[in-house]
C-alpha cells in the first residue's frame, strides 16, 4: 500500500500532527503483512519530532521490513537519520 504523506501537509514537523497521521496510516491497513510504502514527494520538509512519530509506531506495530521510505528529499533523509542513526 503506498501512502503520498504529502495529503498530511508540504511541511511535517509537530508531534501532535505525527500522532494523527499515523492513527490514520494505520487506519487504512486493511492488513499487517502488506509492504507500507511512505512517499514523500511533494513534501518540502519533515522534522525529526513528525518523523519519528510515524516511523516509530509503524516499525513497532508493523515491523521494518514492512515500511519503505521512498524520499531523495534531503530533509527526510537527515531526519531518519537523527531517529534511526546508523540503520538508515
């Protein structure tokens, strides 16, 4: 399932709109085992604080092989890097 997380907004930075973006990509998983794909195009810049609410819960709840992070934007890039460090 790919999710355009640009539908969440061009500029992601708060916890709380983390929070509610997640309750909603895990809202539309009809199920668990399918590949979660995250694309950020279309979106100018995410914070470390929107990243690592989403990413966080749907690494616990899905696990990493289920989510892909499809972004060449240097602003995701640098923000999984601040919450994953050397997994990126």
């Amino acid at each position: 399932m790919k999710i355009e997380m640009k539908k969440f907004g061009r500029i992601l930075t708060s916890r709380t709109e983390g929070k509610e973006a997640v309750a909603v990509i895990l809202s539309y998983m009809a199920e668990k085992n399918e590949v979660l794909e995250l694309d950020f195009e279309g979106v100018v810049s995410v914070g470390p604080s929107w990243l690592d609410e989403v990413i966080t819960v749907l690494y616990e709840r899905l696990g990493r092989d289920k989510v892909m992070v499809n972004s060449n934007n240097p602003s995701v890039i640098e923000s999984m890097k601040i919450i994953l460090g050397d997994e990126v």
